[in-house]
C-alpha cells in the first residue's frame, strides 16, 4: 500500500515546491491538492461533513500550478489533483494543462475528479448544479478524445466540437488515471464507464468499504486501484484499510507554516 498526502497549498502555507521535496525525501510516494477557484461571500451551500468554511477554502493556490512546481524539483512523488473540477473548467484547455503537466513531470500525473458541491461557485462558471454530474462526464470523455487522438471531436449536449488537433499528448498511454471521486449511490457507474480509479473520503460513505470495493472489483472485473483521502493517521484505521482493499492511503495534512508542516510530515512517515 501506498502512503501520500492531501492538502490545501495556500500563500499562508509552506509552498508547493519546498512541501513536494519534504514529502520525497521521507519516502511518500504522492501528493494531492484540492481546487476551489474562489469562495462565494453568499455561503448558501452548507459544507460536507458541516462546520465553518476555513480558509484555506478560498486561499489555494491553482492545483496544476502547484503541482508544476512540486513536480519540478522532484524526481519520484507522483503528483495529482483532489479534486479537479472539471464542471468549473473548459474541457479544451483542461485537457492541454493536464497533458503538458504530464509531460513535464515525466508521466507522474494523476487527474483525480469530481462535480463539486458549492452550487453557487459552479454557478458563477456558467454551470447548472442540476446537470454538473452529464457534464462532468461529457468533459471527461471530451479531453479523452483529445488526449489519444490526433484529430479529436466530440459531439454531445454540452461540449460540441469538430476535429481539432490539440499537442502536446500525455506520456502515460493512454492519459494520466482518472480517479473518480464521491461514494454516493451512482459513483460506481461513473468509475467503470470513464475513469480509472474510485478514490473515496475517509468517514464519508466507507463504513462498509471492504464490501463496497469487492462490489467495485466485480463490476469491473478487473482490480480497479483505490485510494482513500482523509484518511485518519492511526494505525488500526490503516490495517483497517490495508485489509479493505485499499491501493493509497492519502493523509489530510493541515495547511501550515514550513516549520510546523515539516515536524507534521516527520510524525506521518512513522506511520508508513
């Protein structure tokens, strides 16, 4: 199994570069950060799991420029988003960012997705809340077509175009693994038609998670990998996950301070 963290990277924080070379240098094997492009003022849509929006919400930095400077000052830490979101991004421009970050690492991206829930944040791209989950799938399999072929096109409700040509192409064949993101009753449908991965949060939906990913697994017929962000960092609730199945387990890391971010980090590889 392996051992990565998530975390929000903001201007009040230790910086992506400097927290993708610490992780590296204590042997974890991935980092994930999440994207909010902003936070609405109005706060209408309450917070999964409840409680107050902290900061850190409306102060990260872009994802796929973070990620760009961990990935330039590493050589092994695989790098991904958790999550991207996609319904507040053009699938066009997202496919050649994710791409050329590819290429850039050296084939280390992993394109974690999801359709959010702040329904007043997708409402300022443009997006509908009540069809985010048609065009989610629309723009994944949209930036599919560009990523493996030379003249992509896609057809379909929400993102119409002709043949177009699109480099550069990922390294990894055929593209970076989606990981689907959610644990809700339909979550499995999307995993098996467009993506690669399931990647549940800790406490969300996983109390019966050995069950859920044998379900997964024989749907699939074949091992879809699995990784759990949020994951608690205590040694039962690994074993726990270990024998569940689970691929990754993703720590949430709190956003701090170098000094205190390192000391964090030092206590977390114990528990590799």
């Amino acid at each position: 199994m392996e051992f990565g963290v998530s975390t929000f990277v903001t201007d009040e924080g230790i910086g992506p570069a400097r927290l993708g070379r610490a992780l590296e240098e204590r042997g974890f094997e991935s980092l994930f950060l999440a994207e909010h492009t902003h936070i609405p003022v109005s706060r209408e849509t309450p917070r999964p799991g409840g409680a107050d929006l902290p900061r850190v919400y409306y102060r990260t930095y872009d994802p796929f420029v973070a990620l760009a400077a961990a990935a330039a000052v590493t050589t092994r830490l695989m790098i991904g988003t958790g999550i991207a979101l996609v319904i507040q991004r053009d699938p066009i421009v997202l496919a050649k960012e994710i791409a050329s970050l590819d290429r850039l690492s050296g084939g280390r991206l992993m394109v974690g997705i999801g359709a959010g829930w702040n329904r007043e944040e997708m409402r300022n791209h443009g997006t509908d809340p009540a069809t985010r989950m048609a065009l989610l799938r629309e723009r994944v399999l949209a930036m599919k077509e560009i990523w493996t072929k030379d003249e992509a096109e896609f057809h379909g409700r929400f993102v119409d175009f002709d043949p177009i040509f699109s480099w550069p192409k990922p390294v990894q064949d055929p593209h970076p693994p989606i990981l689907v993101g959610g644990s809700g009753p339909t979550t499995f449908d999307r995993v098996l038609e467009y993506g690669d991965s399931w990647v549940p949060i800790y406490g969300r939906g996983t109390e019966n998670l050995a069950a859920r990913i044998a379900e997964l697994r024989a749907r699939a017929g074949r091992h879809v990998p699995v990784s759990v962000f949020g994951a608690k960092p205590d040694p039962e609730v690994i074993a726990t996950l270990a024998d569940a199945g689970v691929d990754r387990v993703l720590f949430g890391l709190k956003t701090e301070p170098e000094a205190e971010t390192l000391t964090r980090l030092d206590k977390l590889a114990e528990l590799r």
